[in-house]
C-alpha cells in the first residue's frame, strides 16, 4: 500500500511536467499551423489549441487555463463586434529571426472581419516547438509593416 502511494506521487508528479513533440523544421510547423486552422470551422477556438497542444511545452494545466482564458476572452469580443459566419482563412506570412525564432500568422475570414492568429515556434536545437498561439482582432499594426 505503501508504495502504491509513493508511485502516485510520482506520476502526478513526473505527468505535471510537458514534454513536447518535436517538429523537425518551418515547414512541418507551417502544416501545423494550416491543421489547426482547418480544426477551427469544425470545433471552434479551442480545436486549434487542441491541434497544437501536443506541440507546446506547457503542462496540461498551463495549457487548459490559456485555452480557457481565451474562450473567454474570445466569446467577449464576438459579443461586442458582429463577426458574421467564419467563411475560412489565409496565410498572411511567415516569418523566422535567426535560427531559433519562426513565426506563421494567419487570417480567419469571417463575413464582416478578419481575426488575425499568431503561431510562434521556439527550436532551442535541432527542433521546433509551440512557443505560444494567441489571435488578436486588432489587425491595424500588421498592415504598416
């Protein structure tokens, strides 16, 4: 009984930890990416967070409250501004600093307005990991770069 307790310890422990696939370079990021948009007409804000989690190198837990933050959040900004029906999105580009930093960002094209998304990618060596995804419906500053 002893060290059945000491092993759930453990593994509540060692699960708390994220350990996250790799994606080998900008391209498998970018399909990614391009996955987790296509999940977004089908299961809404939170399949494309579901598409990148496996990704991502946050715990369950992390990842569960960014993922809630932004229903909430997004739920909010529908209500305030008539989007209109999701008609489908676009790459607007890509972007990669260095050899560690790669950035997608992508448009949702609703009848009324788009809603920019934000893919980051980190590669501390050889691979690629989710450095963070957010959408942001204040697109003004994507048009003067």
């Amino acid at each position: 009984m002893k060290h059945l307790l000491v092993l759930s310890i453990a593994l509540c422990f060692f699960s708390s930890f994220a350990i996250a696939d790799l994606l080998k370079d900008e391209k498998a990021a970018s399909s990614l990416v391009i996955s987790a948009m296509e999940k977004l007409s089908k299961k809404g804000t939170r399949g494309v967070f579901e598409v990148m989690a496996p990704y991502w190198t946050q715990t369950k837990t992390e990842l569960e409250a960014i993922i809630s933050d932004s229903l909430r959040t997004r739920e909010q900004a529908l209500q305030q501004k008539k989007d209109g029906k999701y008609i489908g999105f676009e790459k607007l580009f890509e972007k990669k600093i260095g050899d560690s930093l790669f950035m997608v960002v992508m448009l949702e094209k609703n009848e009324k307005r788009g809603i920019p998304w934000y893919f980051s990618f980190y590669r501390p060596r050889d691979s690629w990991v989710v450095w963070s995804v957010y959408w942001n419906p204040n697109y003004e500053m994507l048009l003067l770069k």
